[in-house]
C-alpha cells in the first residue's frame, strides 16, 4: 500500500495549473485502476501544499471531498481556470 499512496502523490503532484484529473484516472495511472475510493482516501490525509489535491475530481465532474473544505476547492479551481459543475 506505501508504494500505491507514494504513486498516487507523485501523480497528483504533477497535475499543472489548470487541469485535473479524476480519482479513477489517478487510480489507473498509480496502478490499480480499481483503487479510485483508496485515492480519495489518500488525498484526504495529505496537507503538503506541494501536492495539489484540489486538481482531482470525481468521475462525474462533480468535486468530490477536499480535506480543506468543497468551497476552498471549488475557489482554487475556479482560479485556476476550471469551469466546475
């Protein structure tokens, strides 16, 4: 599992400004395509500010959770130049 959660993190981090991923993209790219929840639950524990949590959304569209809160993440995005349902 520490060698999944580092993938993810790495992954994350490197989503530029103005993109995003889905739980379920970053899931397959760490290597378990079925792991789209574990990723949330990643991201929900992770507070380094390098790694921008805010740039993984549902599969949806929709935001998803955001451990610093869905209008913080939803402020970052728009900022960033992402239209969010």
């Amino acid at each position: 599992m520490k060698k999944f959660t580092e993938n993810v993190l790495k992954i994350v981090k490197k989503i530029p400004v103005g993109s995003v991923l889905t739980y379920a993209e970053v899931a397959k790219e760490a290597g378990n395509r079925n792991a789209a929840r574990a990723v949330g639950n990643i991201l929900n524990k992770n507070f380094n500010p390098k790694i921008p949590c805010h740039r993984v959304i549902r599969s949806d569209g929709k935001l998803g959770g955001y451990n610093r809160g869905a209008k913080m993440k939803k402020s970052l995005l728009i900022s960033e130049g992402i239209n969010i349902i």
